[in-house]
C-alpha cells in the first residue's frame, strides 16, 4: 500500500488534504480563541467619563482596551425596540433588564441600551423618540449568543437570555454596536417612561472579571477538528480503494495468465500428438511401399520365366 501512497497522484492530492485540514485547524484555534470571553484588565478602565464618538466606533470589534470605560452619548430611544432579558441580578434579587435601542445623533448604527432593572414581570412603558436625551453609562463588550436564547414573549415584547448584538441587530433590522451600554444617569431624566418601575443598573468596574465560556464555540472548534481528521480520511480511503483494486487486477491478470499458460500447454500436446500420429501414417505408407515393390518383382521375374520355359520345352 505505501507503493500506492507514493505516486505523484495520491501525493498531490495529500498535499491538498493537508492545505484544507490546516486551514481547518486555524479555523478551531480561532473558534476555540473566542469561546473565553476575557476580562478586561482594570488598569485600562477609566471612571471619567467620554464621548462615546471619541472612544468606540461604529462597526468596529470591541477590545479589552475599550470594554468597561463610561461614555456619554446624545439621541433618542427608538420606539418599537424595547425588549426584556431575563434572569439578572440586582442586589441579590432576579428580575430582568430592560433593553432597547437608542439612535445617537449623527450615527447610523444604534447602541443597545439597558435602561433598568424591574423585579417582576410588571409591564414597563417604553420610551418614545419624541425627546432627545443625553445618557451616561457603561460600555461593555455585546455578549456571545446563546442558542435558543429567546424565551417567551412578557407582554407582546420579546425576552431574552443574553444582550448579544447580532441577535438585537436582526431583531431590530437596524445595524448595531458591536456592545451596549448599561444607563447610570439620564438627562433630562423625566422623559424616561417607567421611571417608577426601573431601577438604574450600576455595573462596576470589571464586569467580565471572569472568564465566561462560550460552549457553542467550542462545539464549532470541536467540529472543525473533525473535518480536518475527515479529509485526511478520505485520501486514506482514496488510497486504499485504489490498492485494493491493483491487487484485484493483478489477481485477475493472474488468472488470466494461468488460463492462457493452460490453453498454450493443451494446444501443444495436441500439436504433438498430431505430429506423432503424422509420424506414424507415414511408417505404415513406407512399409506399404515397400510390400508392393516386392511383389511387384516377383511378378515381374515370373513373367519373364514363363516364355523361356516355353520355349526349352
């Protein structure tokens, strides 16, 4: 089978194989890389507020540098948007957030925005876009998906398990900020609808200060592993499939072989027992000759006797 395995055909296509199943791995060490979400460290945090315009962009991945820090942030709420999440704490008691989008003047995209936290399944007026606000709040990193992650509806508004921006993004059919913003302070603040029922969300410095795990990326990384072990498979089963068919061939040949070995040794003793029957035809025709050549003498010294018998007498 190594024979097999070292002709220029299979060991093109291993090279091939190999390209894709590295490929294959990079793309399990990149899932595998963003299934831990990491802390950002708190040497890079900054209590002083800013612009959010001057420190994240819109449409730009979110790094540890820019997680955690206080921005400030002008525009309106968008009607339409508002949206639970489901199982948060706030001074050891679960209850939900309320999210919804937030236009900030002079950008496109919209920022998730987590206007409060309610205890119970209370209904929660939304915020209009009939005034513009200013808000000031804590930028964090969007959080990973989780399958599955939208529950029931609470009151005709959607609940969620997570605040993932791709998933926020499709619901709201508008593009998002690559995180969102947890409200500490509003201004005006008496243009916030349910004010009564919410309570401000203070998250403090380090809010991922520990690694989360993302399983679904690792169950892509696992996944990735295995097509590159696969593709390896398949030119080993390439292979051996064509090893197995050269040993059918040369068995067949073989055979083959051996029939026509077989019909040449029949058709040579055939050949010789014709020559030999040949042989002996041509014995018997001698010794006929030879019969009749004697007789032929003895008749002819006969006739010959005759007349001069005659004649003496």
């Amino acid at each position: 089978m190594l024979k097999t395995a070292l002709q220029p055909k299979w060991l093109a296509l291993l090279l091939a194989c190999l390209v894709v199943s590295t490929g294959f791995v990079w793309l399990s060490k990149w899932q595998f890389d963003r299934s831990v979400d990491r802390a950002p460290t708190t040497q890079e945090q900054s209590e002083t507020a800013v612009p959010l315009g001057s420190h994240f962009e819109p449409g730009k991945d979110m790094t540890h540098a820019d997680a955690d820090q206080i921005v400030t942030m002008k525009g309106r709420y968008i009607e339409g948007t508002q949206a639970y999440v489901q199982d948060r704490l706030f001074e050891g008691e679960q209850g939900f957030w309320v999210v919804q989008a937030f236009e900030v003047d002079g950008v496109s995209d919209v920022m998730p925005v987590v206007r409060g936290w309610q205890p119970g399944k209370s209904e929660v007026p939304p915020a209009t876009d009939a005034d513009e606000v200013t808000v000031t709040g804590r930028l964090l990193p969007a959080e990973a998906p989780i399958a599955r992650g939208r529950a029931d509806d609470l009151h005709g508004l959607p609940v969620l398990k997570d605040v993932s921006a791709a998933r926020l993004s499709n619901m709201w059919n508008r593009d998002a900020y690559a995180g969102f913003v947890v409200v500490f302070e509003q201004s005006p603040d008496d243009v916030k609808a349910g004010v009564d029922q919410l309570k401000h969300v203070y998250v403090a410095p380090g809010y991922l200060q520990e690694n989360q795990l993302n399983w679904l990326n690792v169950f892509y990384g696992v996944e990735w592993i295995v097509f590159a072990v696969f593709s390896l498979f398949v030119w080993w089963r390439l292979v051996r499939d064509d090893y197995q068919n050269e040993l059918k061939f040369e068995a067949e040949l073989a055979a083959w072989q051996k029939r026509q070995d077989a019909r040449v040794a029949q058709a040579q003793a055939e050949a010789r027992k014709r020559l030999a029957a040949q042989a002996s035809g041509r014995e018997l025709d001698d010794v006929g000759a030879e019969n009749n050549t004697g007789l032929e003498d003895n008749a002819g010294a006969e006739n010959n006797a005759g007349p001069r018998n005659r004649e003496n007498g």
